[in-house]
C-alpha cells in the first residue's frame, strides 16, 4: 500500500451523510456511533459525528484529486445537486484555474467544501 491520507470530515446525522455521499458513488466502509468510512474507489473520506454543526459556517473542506473528474461531474449532476452560488448542497462547475488545474467545487449537506480536482 502507498501512502495516503483520508480527510477527516464532519457529519450531523452519519444516515443523511452517507445517503448523500452513495448518490456521488460513495461506498459505506464502516460505520460504529463515532465514526464512518466512505469509499469510491481509491478516495476514501471519514466522518465524526458532529450533531450541532451550522453548515452554514462551517470552514471544513478537502480535495479529492480525481482520475475522471467528468465522471464525478456527471454524478454530481444526476444527483441533481444545485449548479448554485449559494445554498447547501451546490457546486461550481470544472473550470481551469490560475494554477493550471481543473477543479469543481462541492458544498456537501453538511457545509464542507470538496475541491474535486482532474489528476494530470
């Protein structure tokens, strides 16, 4: 195995979570009353329960550097999350960056912002 390192992320409720994550093509790994393990092939995220969270001002995110980021767009998008600028959850469309990277932008039901980035 190589190293690697799994974004450690909050959820209000591990069910609404995981429910959310599996339309975006999220395995559920693990789960006990203190932690759960999402999985799409080689991306793995973890949660902790963090009940009393305001998505609204969370300052959680990760980025998820992605071989077909096209198709995670088209999940994103038949999971019929919002093309938005505001509200929860939405994301921005891939676009080339000033660093030269292709990056979309999701905002999860929870508040954390997910850069999901095309590997080179």
């Amino acid at each position: 195995m190589t190293d690697h390192a799994t974004p450690n992320l909050p959820a209000r409720d591990f069910a609404a979570t995981a429910a959310f994550y599996a339309t975006l093509g999220f395995d559920e790994d693990y789960r006990s009353d203190g932690w759960m393990i999402l999985s799409r092939g080689d991306a793995t995220l973890e949660f902790f329960p963090y009940p009393d969270l305001d998505p609204y001002q969370s300052a959680f995110s990760c980025c998820l550097r992605l071989d077909d980021l096209d198709a995670m767009m088209a999940q994103v998008r038949a999971a019929d999350v919002p093309n938005a600028r505001v509200g929860i959850p939405r994301f921005h469309p891939p676009q080339v960056e000033d660093s030269g990277l292709t990056i979309a932008y999701l905002i999860d039901p929870d508040g954390t912002l997910l850069r999901l980035i095309q590997n080179d």
